[in-house]
C-alpha cells in the first residue's frame, strides 16, 4: 500500500462527505461513490438541522420499549414500527429490548456529550472558513413541554445533562416567552440547553461538497455498488453500475442501506431503516429565534432563514421510502397546540420531504474497522444524530484511515459488537 492510500468512501450524505472532506485535507486522494444522482435529497438534506449535546441519551433507553408499544397502535404517533415478518427486524427488535437499560444509558452518555461538543467545535471552525455560509445560529434549543408532567420529566432530564457538563435551565411559561418573544407559546414551560445550535443542511452539504471538489475529491453519481471484491482480508475494487474503482481503503457510509453492503462481504450489522418526515414553511406566520422540539409530539421545529422546518416521527418499515400521509398528518397536528397562532390550513400545498435514518439497535453508530478486513472502515448507523455528529465522525474516519491513533475511544462504536 502507498504511503498516501487512495480511500474510496461509499456514500455521499453527511458522513460520506465530511469523512472525504477530513481525508482530502490530509492529503489523501479520495473518490465518492453514491447511488444516487448529483441533485438527491437523502437523509441528509430534509432533516431538522440541529447541533445536539443535549441528546446524550441513545434511542435505546429505559421507558422506550413500553413508549414504542403504546404508540404503535396510534398511526399518527411519533414512533412506528410496520409489523411484518422479517427475521432481521424480530432479531432488531431482540437486541434494542436488550440494550435499553440503566447501564447502557450510563456507558453512552459521555460519549454521545463528547462527541457531540467536538462536532459543535467543527461545525464553528467550518463557519468561519471563507465561503461557508450555512446559517449556523449558536442560541440554544429549547424543549417545549404543553403539561406541567412533561417539564417534570424533562426537568429530571436537565438534572441529568448538568451533572454530566451539559447546561441545562428548567424554565417555566414566561421565561420561556422571554427567551423567544417572537413566537407565539401555549406551554407549561421548557427546558433550556444554551449549547446546542442550528443550521441549514442543504446549505452546509452545498459547501462541503464544493469544497470537497475544491481539493480534487472525485465523485461518481447514480452508481450503485453491484460488487466488493476482495482477496482473502484485503478488499481490492469497488464494481458499480459506472465502472470499477480500485480500493486502498474502503470507507461504507451508506447510511440505511449499508447493511446491503456489509452482508456481501459476510458482515451482519444490525440496523433498521428509521423514516422520518420533515415540512418546510416558506413564509411561516411567526419565525421563533431557536429551534425547538416539541417534547410531548417529538416534532422538531428549526428556522432556517426566512422558513421554518417542522420535521418528526420514526417509522420502521423497511427501505421503504413512500410517503405515509398519516404520519405527516400527525406533525402537522401538534403544531397549533404549541404555537396557537398557527393553522393546520398552512401545510396546504408544502410537499412533504422524508429520509431513511439508519438506527442501529443500541442507538450508537457503527464507527471504526472490522477484525474481518485489513483495509475497511465502517461510518454508519448515526440515527438522528447524523447531522449533529457529521463532522467529529469525518475527522475520525480520517484518523483510522490513516492508522492513527483515534481522538476518542471507539470501543462502544465497534461495527464488530454484535
């Protein structure tokens, strides 16, 4: 192998492109295969845009499997799972039961903050780069609660954060109003976390992706991976439906379908599709200064310039990616009964965006080598987390593509745990 190998990266949402960008600046020569045409909308794109050290808890915790089998008969609730018989979402569903636990919820916990904090510094760095305008808005997040039993839940949840080093301010109705006046609340109070921030996504990928063939970073579109070939524990050549590429280092970052990818090569990685929906108001009534989550309807609220994205729910039906005009249609709902001003009337018209999120079954990425391949790297699995986590998993790749010794300890993120 050369001394500068050449890293061939499967994949050009967030991870896929922040994982070339970190490769490129170290001089490594990079080619970014997607399956996807140059103009796409993944999951990277239509997403709520928010930067999250508040979100140390991973999906699998205590309460979310007795949450899931409530709302699962309610097809307008923020969680969904199609019930079908398939042997890998019952195996899925198997491992999520047996990680939500205490004890899972206390080993992630640092490294989801840490992870988090060293994104948010990325993302910083990248908005004071010449020509890296992404919006990037550093005021908070606020999590809205309707009934007094929410803030309570969430005020043990900021009890949490703050002895974890994530400041966190329980606020009740008028301090709340206080902090975003231009908005319009029908709220019992919130929960403050004044580190987390919001962005633009389509813009930022917009960037990142010039800047990536800035420094010679070459892209093949509308290519989907047909082969991996390989030689005993080496991986040789990438073969699409555009050509063969030769392989030094192979970075997976396929996002939800990366499983496709890894069970060619013999490699099982548990992982579910998570679908999500997003709608984007032009021209909202009232522009609120900090994104939001609407906590007892999981709906994600994020302005982005002039517009205001509305984005919520997980459905796990496979990679499936058709519009279920229900789910939608439970986003839609609870926003008049946060933000009274608003009518369901003003969705009318606005296309509804959706992505597949991939969620693995304990709710952390799959993020370093695998013991089976000298030469591969995986990147995937992020969940929700995608865009919070983008550049910290970049910088990362980079650093095991190089065999350097990694900035974080990586063995909770092993594609090899299960």
């Amino acid at each position: 192998m050369s001394s500068s190998p050449h890293v061939v990266i499967v994949g050009a949402g967030i991870i896929g492109l922040c994982s070339a960008l970190y490769c490129a600046r170290k001089g490594l020569t990079v080619t970014v295969i997607d399956r996807q045409p140059a103009q796409h909308d993944g999951c990277s794109f239509g997403n709520a845009g928010m930067i999250v050290p508040s979100h140390f808890v991973p999906l699998a915790a205590p309460g979310m499997v007795a949450l899931g089998l409530k709302w699962m008969w309610n097809p307008e609730s923020p969680f969904y799972i199609k019930p079908r018989l398939n042997r890998d979402l019952l195996d899925w569903g198997w491992k999520f039961w047996r990680a939500a636990t205490p004890e899972h919820v206390r080993r992630s916990a640092p490294l989801l903050r840490d992870l988090n904090f060293a994104s948010r510094t990325e993302y910083e760095r990248f908005a004071g780069e010449p020509g890296q305008d992404f919006g990037l808005v550093r005021q908070g997040l606020l999590m809205l609660c309707r009934t007094p039993h929410a803030l309570d839940d969430e005020a043990k949840y900021a009890a949490q954060a703050n002895a974890l080093g994530v400041p966190a301010e329980v606020l009740d109705a008028r301090q709340t109003a206080a902090l975003d006046p231009d908005i319009t609340m029908a709220v019992a109070g919130s929960v403050y976390f004044p580190k987390d921030c919001h962005l633009s996504p389509g813009r930022f990928m917009a960037g990142i992706q010039a800047e990536c063939i800035r420094l010679g970073v070459q892209f093949l579109w509308n290519a989907e991976v047909t082969e991996l070939r390989r030689s005993g524990q080496q991986l040789d050549e990438v073969v699409t439906t555009q050509g063969a590429v030769p392989v030094e280092e192979l970075v997976l970052a396929g996002g939800s379908w990366s499983p496709q990818l890894t069970e060619r090569l013999g490699l099982r990685l548990p992982m579910q599709a998570g679908k999500g929906y997003s709608l984007t108001l032009p021209k909202p009534r009232q522009l609120p200064r900090l994104c939001s989550i609407l906590t007892e309807a999981r709906v994600a609220v994020t302005p982005m310039g002039p517009s205001l994205r509305l984005g919520g729910t997980m459905e796990i039906a496979g990679l499936n990616e058709d519009i279920n005009p229900v789910r939608v249609q439970g986003i839609i709902k609870a926003v008049p009964q946060y933000f009274p001003e608003f009518r369901v009337g003003d969705f009318e018209g606005i296309q509804p965006w959706r992505g597949l999120r991939p969620c693995s079954p304990d709710g952390l990425p799959y993020l370093g080598r695998t013991r089976q391949y000298r030469n591969l790297t995986l990147a995937t699995g992020h969940a929700m987390m995608g865009l919070s986590l983008g550049p910290i998993t970049g910088k990362l790749v980079s650093e095991l593509v190089l065999r350097e010794r990694p900035s974080f300890d990586l063995t909770l993120l092993s594609p090899d745990r299960w």
